[in-house]
C-alpha cells in the first residue's frame, strides 16, 4: 500500500473519531509542547545574552581590564576591601597600552555611571546611563548610529561637549523632531547632539536605549569618575583566532605598566565576553539536560497511551484486516498501514504541540522580559519526535494486526 | 449424475490449454482443538474447468467453509495439492499466498465487508492499491466494474447510504475489478432478501455468460440450483458431483433494483 494512502487513511481515523484522537495524541502534544516553549525560550535568550548582553558588557572578541569585575555575586567584605585598594585604570595607560600591543586591534576606554539628563522644555530623565568614552568606543561595542554620526578623536582629544543619545532619550526629549544640534544638559552640563543611537530594544524590563555616550575627556571627566580615571580599557582584536593571544599580551603589559613582580597578584580584572557569557552557558546547559527528561516523560506515557488505543484500534478492526487480507494485502502492507496511522497520528500531535510551544514561548515573552526566538531544529525535532514516538508505539499493535488470520478474523463480529 | 470425477495421483500439473483452472489432489486439512485432531476436510480431489459456474454445498461440519478457505488461498492444506491457474499453490508463504488472492481470486462475503468510511468507488479500488495499480488507472478500472454491475451512478456513495443488493454489487465489483480467474462467493445472498437474491443471481448468470468462472458456497438449494455444476460436501469428503445444465435455471428478465 502507498505511504500516502496509509497518511490518508489515519487523517480520515483521527477526524472520524475525534475526541478519542484528542485523548491519544495528549501525551504527544504536550511533550512536544513544553519542548519547542524551553527551547525557543532559551534559544531568545542565546542569542540575546552572545548577541547583544555579552557585548554590551565587554564587546565581541574584545578583552577588557577593569579594576573590579564586571558581574560580581555577592562579593565578601575582605574581596571587596582589596578591589578598592586597586589602582585605578588612567588616560594614560590606555595611551601607554595602545603604543605597545602588537596583535592587531583597537584600543577603547570607557567610564558608566547612572545619572540626571535635562533635555528642553523642562524634560528631565533620572536613571541614564551616562558613558564617557573614546572615539574607538562605538566601533569597539558595534554600535550603529541611526541620525547623524558619533564623535571623533579629535573631538575627543579636545574635550568637545558633543553627544550621542540613545533612542529613548531622544524620543522622550524630541518626539518626533530631529534632535540633531539641539542642547541638552548632563549632570549639569551643556552637551551638544550630534547623534542618535539605533534602538536596541530592552532586556528584562530595563531599556538599551535609555544611554547617552560622550567624550571621555569633556566636562564629564572628573564628574563620573575620579578626574583621568577610567573604568575600564578594552582592546578589541582584527582577528578573533587571535583573542587569546591579546588576552596574554595585554595582562603582561599591564603587569609591566604596574611593575609587578612575577610573584605578585594580577591587582586588575582581565575579562573576555567568553567569560561573561559563561554564567548564562552554565543556566543554558542546566536546562537543556532537565529538558530531556521532563519531555521523555511526557512522551513516553503518550506512547503508551497510543499503543493501547492502537491496540484497541486493531481489535475493532479485525474483520477490516481479514478483508484487507484476502484482498491481497501481505503482511508488511498491515504493519505499515498501522504504523503510519499511529506515525500520523502522533505527528499530527507533534504539529500541533509545536504550535502550541511557540504559542506558549510567545505568550511568555509578551508578558515577561525573557526573550524567544524560534529554532528551526527545534521544529524539526519536535515533528520528528512526535513522529517517531507514534511509530514506536504503533510497532506492535502493528505487528500484532499483520499476525492476524485472515480467516479468523473475517469471522469475528 | 457422476460420481467424482477420478484425478490420477500423479501427474503434471494442468496447463493453460487443458482449460483447468483448480485442480486439487487429496485434499486434506486437519486442526487441533485442545488434545483432539478434528479432520474438516479427509480427501478432496476437485477439477474446475474455465468459466464453469460451480455451487458447493453441505450440511454444517461437512467442510465446506473450509474447503472453501482453501481454494481461495486464506488457508493452506495439511497435505495433499493444490494448483490454481497453473500455479502450486499448496505449501507457498503468507506473502505468495496473499499475491496469489489479489491476483486470481475475488471474493465476495454474505456480509458485504465493504470499509464503511470508503466511498462506493474508493472499496473498488482497493484491491488494485495492492496490486500497485497506479492511481489514475486504478480510479478507471474501478469504475468500469461499478458499471458493470450498474452501479456507476452510485460511485461516490458509502456502504450506508447503499441498500442491501446494492452494497452486494460494490462488493461484486471489488471481486472482479483486478479479472480474477476465479470469483469465490460465501453465501452471496445469506444477508439478502429473496428479490435482492434474484437479482444477484441474474448478476451472477450475466457474468458467468461473460466468460467468469464461479465457485459458490451456499447451503441455499434454491440458490445452488442457478450454478450449473452441483458439488456436495459431507463429512469431509465430496458426496456428490452433479452436472445439470438441462435444468441450469436461468433467472428470467427479473426487474432489477
């Protein structure tokens, strides 16, 4: 018999008996469910955490030291006594650096800290992540200007108070204006804007774009951070292969640079967005090893729930497989017509468990700040499962239907 | 009246040119029921010829259910030969056996046995899926066996929507449509009033003018009396081989439903 008359032949059972088809595929559906919502979810949050989180904290192939780490939990007194004792990072030993490293790449530095911004009209915003950079800054973090242009070194260099703005700041500022030339106030100060940030959207609750980035050597210098100090310097390689190499390279520069005898501690943090990311690559394989079982479970009992109701399903249709028999039909056209059927059936379950999964993952994402994007081997995987688990299932009622005497079973009532 | 015919022993199977279709040797077939061995069938040695129209009859626990599972290949002997079509058919596997229903043999059941979700056409059709027909041909040749039973009109029906003589005709149409060298009937009209019957039986005659060799099961005298050829079974063995096409009654021009 052809496959596809056997597909035919099982959607023509699953709509003829519709609430007993329900009831055998639930098993399926809500493995198949629960898998594709895990995954979507995690894989939202793999491509936001490699994407934009890791970069935005130290940036892409990009090695960074700073005094103290960049994610801290729960630090004790005693560790955090000793990354106040370390000597700041300066102006200076970012030049000094940056005359030095011979792995190509680029050098930028950079200070945060949260504060008021004052726009026009009396518009203010507490809470924006004021930045104070180098020019190499935005190429170094990938960021994309929408309106106008970021500043340059010479800008730079020369302390110009000119500002990038990030797209909720200038849309809470300008609306629908072009914000371009226009003057805002940072802690105080006048700041000129000479561009506007890409949206970037919001991670947890919290706005990307709520940021403005200035020249590190403006008025901000000082204000910030203690006057010439800055929070960290990140070295950003031509070539990613050669990352490690930098690492290696800019650690023992800077050793140098603070004359510490080889017996001494590191006093800096030496971080690469590798690291960062490793705490969000514990969380990820955590459930991606619990996911397997909880979906097996689920499977499982909707592949004893299909057996049995395929069980069922050959016994009612005994006489149906005795006239199929002494039609013509041999044995392996029984045992697949059956297990197509219980194959469709299930893998009707896994399509419609994978609409329900991206439905959930939606839902989830829509009404909390996690993420979901939707990996398309995930929908491969869940057809397929929900396909497998009906063939599996269907296996030995299969078997048991193509064992059946013809003559026997014309008989039977 | 002739006794049974005497079949030598030995010999070479039947050709194409004899004109046999079955032939059988000693037929036997013995089950076992718990520590008892019920012998349903002792001996048979049955020749059908091409287009004979041959009813098989016998009281209950004569063996003719079981001869005629035999013959139509959902059984196999205990010993004993059975060529159909020139084929030995005794001793071949499941899978030789089930090629061999599809391709010489049309049954038709008291029961009908049509699929009730199946449309008219679609229960046609079904023998040709396995026959790995292709399905634009296999749509044609279903429904040049429902016209041959007048049923073209009725092809996308189901069994329920059909009454009791039309349902019998599908059925017909499903045994003929892959030209089987044999149409095996178990008690055609069992399920069938006696118009319906008649009007099977002037089907029956139709086709068996056309050339279609009949072997039919009925413990129905009345119904026996249309095929030309009488066969009575007891106690497992053939009692009686009548020949009467003098009285071989042809149904007259019966209105059909």
């Amino acid at each position: 018999m052809h496959p596809f008359e056997a597909v035919r032949t099982a959607l023509e059972m699953i709509w003829a008996h519709k609430l007993r088809s329900f009831f055998t595929i639930l098993g399926t559906v809500v493995g198949v469910t629960f898998l594709i919502a895990v995954i979507t979810l995690i894989e939202g949050m793999n491509n936001y955490v490699e994407g934009e989180l890791a970069g935005m904290v130290v940036g892409m192939n990009s090695v960074v030291v700073r005094r103290t780490p960049s994610m801290q939990v729960n630090p004790s007194r005693e560790t955090r006594r000793l990354w106040q004792s370390r000597p700041r990072f300066t102006f200076d030993d970012a030049e000094w650096l940056s005359e030095r490293l011979e792995t190509p790449g680029e050098i930028s530095f950079s200070s945060s800290s949260q504060g008021r911004v004052d726009g026009p009209n009396s518009k203010t915003i507490d809470g924006v992540m004021i930045t104070a950079a180098n020019a190499a800054y935005f190429n170094a973090r990938d960021m994309k200007i929408s309106q106008g242009r970021a500043f340059q070194s010479q800008e730079d260099a020369r302390g110009l108070p000119v500002v990038v703005i990030g797209a909720d700041v200038a849309k809470t500022f300008f609306d629908n204006t072009s914000p371009l030339g226009k003057t805002i106030r940072i802690r105080g100060f006048p700041y000129q804007v000479i561009g506007v940030m890409e949206p970037q959207g919001s991670l947890f609750g919290f706005s990307l774009d709520n940021l403005v980035i200035a020249p590190a050597r403006s008025r901000l210098n000082g204000v910030i951070n203690t006057r010439n100090t800055i929070d960290q310097i990140s070295f950003k390689v031509a070539d990613p292969r050669q990352l490690i190499t930098a690492v290696a390279e800019l650690e023992g520069w800077m050793r140098v640079r603070r004359q510490l005898a080889p017996t001494e501690a590191t006093n800096f943090e030496v971080e690469t967005s590798e690291a960062a990311l490793s705490f969000w690559t514990r969380i990820s394989t955590i459930l991606l090893l619990a996911l397997p079982g909880l979906v097996g479970i689920s499977l499982v009992v909707g592949a004893v729930v299909i057996m049995n109701i395929m069980l069922v399903s050959v016994s009612d249709r005994t006489r149906e497989i005795g006239l199929r028999k002494s039609l013509g039909a041999r044995r392996r056209d029984i045992m697949s017509q059956f297990m197509i059927e219980s194959g469709t059936l299930s893998g009707f379950g896994g399509l419609v468990g994978i609409g329900l999964g991206l439905g959930l993952a939606a839902l989830v994402s829509m009404v909390s700040p996690m993420p979901a994007v939707v990996a398309p081997w995930s929908i491969v995987l869940g057809l397929g499962l929900g396909v497998g688990v009906g063939v599996a299932a269907g296996a030995y009622p299969a078997w048991r239907a193509s064992r059946l005497d013809p003559i026997e079973a014309l008989r039977k009532d | 009246m002739s006794m049974t015919k005497a079949i030598p022993k030995q010999g070479k199977p039947p050709t194409e040119e004899s004109g046999t279709i079955i032939l059988t040797r000693d037929l036997q077939r013995q089950y076992q029921l718990g520590s008892e061995t019920v012998r349903a069938l002792r001996g048979v040695d049955l020749e059908v010829r091409r287009n004979e129209y041959l009813a098989i009859m016998g009281p209950s626990g004569s063996g003719k259910s079981t001869l005629m599972n035999l013959i139509g290949c959902l059984d196999t002997p205990s010993s004993g030969e059975y060529w159909l079509n020139g084929q030995l058919v005794s001793g071949m596997s499941e899978d030789a056996l089930a090629r061999v229903r599809n391709r010489e043999i049309g049954f038709v059941f008291q029961t009908f046995n049509l699929l009730p979700r199946s449309s008219a056409v679609e229960n046609v059709e079904l023998p040709l899926v396995y026959a790995g027909v292709p399905r634009g041909e296999r749509r044609e040749r279903a429904m040049n066996a429902l016209e041959s039973v007048e049923l073209a009109n009725r092809m996308g029906h189901r069994p329920n929507e059909l009454s009791g003589g039309q349902r019998q005709r599908v059925a017909i149409a499903r045994a003929l449509v892959t030209h089987p060298s044999i149409l095996l009937a178990d008690e055609p009209t069992g399920n069938l009033d006696s118009k319906t019957s008649e009007d099977i039986m002037v089907l029956f005659h139709r086709l068996h003018e056309s050339g279609q060799t009949i072997i039919m099961v009925t413990h129905e005298h009345d119904i026996a009396q249309h095929a030309e050829r009488l066969v009575t079974l007891r106690d497992g063995r053939i009692a009686a081989d009548v020949r009467h096409s003098q009285n071989h009654a042809s149904p007259g021009a019966t209105a059909e439903s």
